[in-house]
C-alpha cells in the first residue's frame, strides 16, 4: 500500500509561486508514476500534471504548462510541483494521486488510474 501526504498550500497573491509536497510511505512508490490533480469548490477534480516512475517524462494539462513543474525525488519518496506565476483561477484543492499499474510505460491522465489519495492542500489565489 501506499500512503500520500500532501502539504505546501497557502493563500498566496496572483503572480506569486509555491512549491507543494506530496510525501508517500510504502515500498512500491518508486515504481509508480504519480500525478498532482487539483479540485475546485463546485467542480469535479481534474488533471494537472504526472510524471513518470522513472522522472525521465512529464506531462502537464495546458493551462499550466510554462508555469508548474512537476518532479520527484525516489529517495526522500517526495514528488514536487513547483508553481509559479499562479492566477486566481489556480485555486483549488491540489490532491497528488498514485498510478494504480506499477511501472507502466506511458503517462495516464485519467483519474481513474490513480489510487491511494492524499486529505489535499489547499491553494488560494487572491486577485
């Protein structure tokens, strides 16, 4: 099994950055791609950006994409995503969400692929 904490969300203003965390705790997390996914109030959670079980590849939903970065660290068992240049419309819950297929070879974006979530941190953009 795997468990995910995530952490590194506060209220921060429209152009500012942040850098969240997602901690995980069981063997298999350096063999499963993980992706950070992100809920807003009134909307169902989507997407935001994965990276590979390797780190060697990344894939990010276009409205972030020149902006986050997501990456990992298999040693500390961490995954990242650096945002910068952060809008208003960036606010949400930010939920990081593990491949449910160990070392799979293509980077999925469906929810559904992904298991063992986090409580989420919250981010808030102010205008």
């Amino acid at each position: 099994q795997v468990r995910l904490v995530e952490s590194g969300g506060k209220l921060v203003q429209a152009g500012g950055s942040l850098r969240l965390s997602c901690a995980a705790s069981g063997r298999t997390f350096s063999n499963n791609a993980m992706g950070w996914f992100r809920q807003a109030p009134g909307k169902e959670r989507e997407f935001v950006a994965a990276i590979s079980w390797t780190g060697s590849s990344t894939y990010y939903v276009d409205s972030v994409k020149g902006r986050f970065t997501i990456s990992r660290d298999n040693a500390k068992k961490t995954v990242y995503l650096q945002m910068n240049s952060l809008k208003p419309e960036d606010t949400a819950a930010y939920y990081c969400g593990a491949d449910l297929v160990n070392r799979r070879t293509v980077i999925i974006t469906r929810i559904t692929e992904y298991g063992y979530w986090g409580q989420g941190t919250q981010v808030t953009v102010s205008s």
